[in-house]
C-alpha cells in the first residue's frame, strides 16, 4: 500500500493502555482478510470475560473477506475488549481523507482494477462493490470516494482511530517492528525486523514478516519467542502461505494456539525425520528443472545447489529450464503412531501436513 510522503515523516500514534496487573493478552496479527481463520481461531482460543484482544496489524488484503473481518472486528470490539495497531495493509481510510492527487489516484486505479496485484478484491474494491459501483480503467474516482465516504463512515472511523503501537504496562505492540524514531511508516512496515531488532525494556510483540520466512531448512511458522532480544514475532502467514496458519500469543503466559483451515488425521504408522531437508521459498525459489513427471518434478536450487521433487504445480514460473517455485519442502516429518496432523494436500508419494505449525511430508497411511 502506498505510504504518503507525510506518513513516511509522521511519528507513530502510540496509545498508552492501563490493563491492570496479571491481564491475560491473546495478541493476532496479519488476518489479511480470512475471516474464517479468524473465527476458527477465536473459537479454539475460548476468550475469558476477562482477557484482551490486541490485533497486531494488518487486518486487511490480500485474503478473501476484508471488509467482512473489518465489521467482525467492529463488533467484536463492541462486546469484548478489543485494541488493533494500523498495519502497513490497514490504512485506507486515506482513499478518501487525502486531497486528491494524480500520482495517488493513479495507484488506486492500478489497485482496484488490477484487484491488489492479482490477491483479488480488497477493503475499497469491495465497499465499491457492495454499493454497485463498477471497477474499470475509466471509472469516476471522485465518485467512488464519496460513495464510500457516504456508505462506510463507521468503519473509516475505525481505520482513522487506529494507532502505529500500543504500549501496555509491560509490553509493546507494533506490526513491523519498535522504531517509533524513524516514523509512523516504518512501525508499520519493517522486513525482517528480528534481524535489526535491539533488545527494549518491555517485551515487544510484532507480526508483518511469516514466520516460515526466518528459517532456511524447515517450513516453521510458530510464533519465535526471542529472549534476547525480548521479541515475539507471530505472524503465521495465513493467506500468504499456501498452507499458512492464523496464531494467537498468550501474554503473560507466552503460549499460543495456531489454526489453519485444513482437515485433521491421525497418523497411523510412526516415521522418521528426514536427514537432510530444505524449504524453498519466497524470494530464494529460483531453480533449474532437471525432469520432469507427470506430477512431480525434479529441481535443483539455483543458490544452493539442493536437489528436491516437487509438485508439478508449485511452479510459479518457468522460461525453459528455469522457474521459480512456489514454497515448498521435501521435510519428511517426525510423527509417532496417533499424532493428530492437518492434512494440506494428499499426493501419490504421501500427504503434505503440518503437525504443531510445521510443514513436511508423511507417507504412512491415515486414519480418522
Ligand atoms: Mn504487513
């Protein structure tokens, strides 16, 4: 989402929170839309009257029901308590607050008609087509902002109230990472903040960055608890992963409970782990493909050299012998006889799952 030049200079609105001493926190970031993974992992969670929700940003985009999750949200917040920090996904409440500009028009038609870089319809694509408003190149945008300045007052109020980080007696809350010094965007939106991160007096809790993303060999997407540097970060790439997770994170406690939307089995007959094993993944998924089957094929990954077969259709794209991958790993899990796992896919070489947030391959037999 594109900042403004003042976003990019503005400090970030912190807002100050007394909980009271021992309030137990269940913090959720990057939802992106997929409200069913919300509600799943709210029902597997079972809130107390008593506990905090804090939604760590990025609400929005890319999943398939922004808008949907935002009201859920809303309402949510209307019987429990509820606090959100703006992500880097979050704040279009600017469609419609910032005087009109060419070069900030012209992205939003790029967003609209190009449905957010092929994610699909997000928050304004889908206010604009709930009130029968049509998308196209020579859309009225003038017109489409004052309908949804018209329709959606309470939810861009929502938007506008969110601040950058929420700081709690004992902990911080941000999407990218703590560095209110270099402004309100940067909170929002900091790559691989674990890798810049210093340690800060409070516990910091941050979402924005998969988690998967900080390993090399394994497809991990629970929550890494830093003590070093007193971080959490714990966005479970939902959405954004094919086979991503929602996690929530349990403060005081530092627990958590993920959720996917897959079916669950139990494992039948016991494995082994994999000797040796990689993940290929975003922005490091070039290989060159050395045969090819009907349904696998073999690759070999350009920066590492390491060999593996994958699902014919993990090719992302291809220019002869060249492709990209999507993420993808040959990581034989560890599982014992009655493991209960979530099953992504079935295949004719055993089944991709996942078993405690971590993805790899079984080929034993399944049973319910
Ligand atoms: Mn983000």
């Amino acid at each position: 989402m594109k900042p403004t030049p003042l976003l990019m200079t503005a400090p970030p609105v912190i807002r100050r929170l007394r909980l009271g001493p021992g309030r137990r926190i269940a913090a959720i970031s990057d939802v992106h839309g997929q409200l069913d993974y919300l509600k799943g992992l709210l029902a597997k969670c079972a809130l107390g009257d008593g506990d905090v929700l804090i939604f760590v940003g990025d609400l929005l985009e890319k999943g398939p029901d922004s808008l949907g999750t935002l009201r859920y949200v809303m309402e949510l917040s209307r019987r429990r308590e509820v606090y959100a920090v703006c992500g880097n996904c979050d704040f279009w409440q600017n469609f419609c607050d910032l005087p009109d500009d060419p070069e900030q028009d012209a992205f939003y038609l790029r967003y609209l008609v190009g449905r957010n870089r092929g994610w699909g319809d997000g928050l304004i694509a889908q206010m604009l087509r709930e009130q029968g408003i049509a998308i196209s190149p020579a859309m009225d945008l003038a017109a489409a902002k004052a309908a949804v300045r018209d329709h959606y007052g309470p939810e861009l109020d929502f938007l506008r109230a969110l601040p950058h980080i929420i700081e709690t007696e004992d902990y911080v809350f941000v999407h990218g990472g703590y560095v209110p010094e270099k402004g309100a965007f940067a909170c929002m939106k900091l790559d691989r903040y674990r890798d810049v991160a210093k340690p800060h007096e409070k516990w910091t809790v941050v979402g924005h960055w998969p988690l998967v993303l900080y390993h090399e060999d394994i497809t991990d997407a629970r929550p890494i608890i830093d003590r070093d540097l007193k971080l959490v970060s714990i966005d479970g790439g939902c959405v954004l992963k094919d086979d991503g997770q929602l996690n929530a994170f349990f403060l005081p406690d530092m627990t958590w409970i993920g959720y996917d939307g897959f079916p669950t089995a139990r494992v039948k007959t016991a494995q082994a782990e994999s000797p040796r094993h990689w993940y290929i993944r975003h922005g490091d998924n070039a290989v060159k493909i050395l045969s090819e089957g009907e349904e696998f094929c073999r690759v070999r990954h350009l920066r590492t050299g390491y060999e593996m077969d994958v699902p014919v259709d993990h090719i992302l794209t291809r220019d002869g012998d060249r492709a990209t991958v999507n993420d993808v790993t040959d990581y034989r899990l560890p599982l014992e006889a009655g493991d209960r796992i979530s099953v992504v896919r079935k295949t004719s070489r055993g089944y991709m799952c996942k078993k405690d947030g971590i993805s790899g391959w079984y080929d034993g037999q399944l049973e319910d």
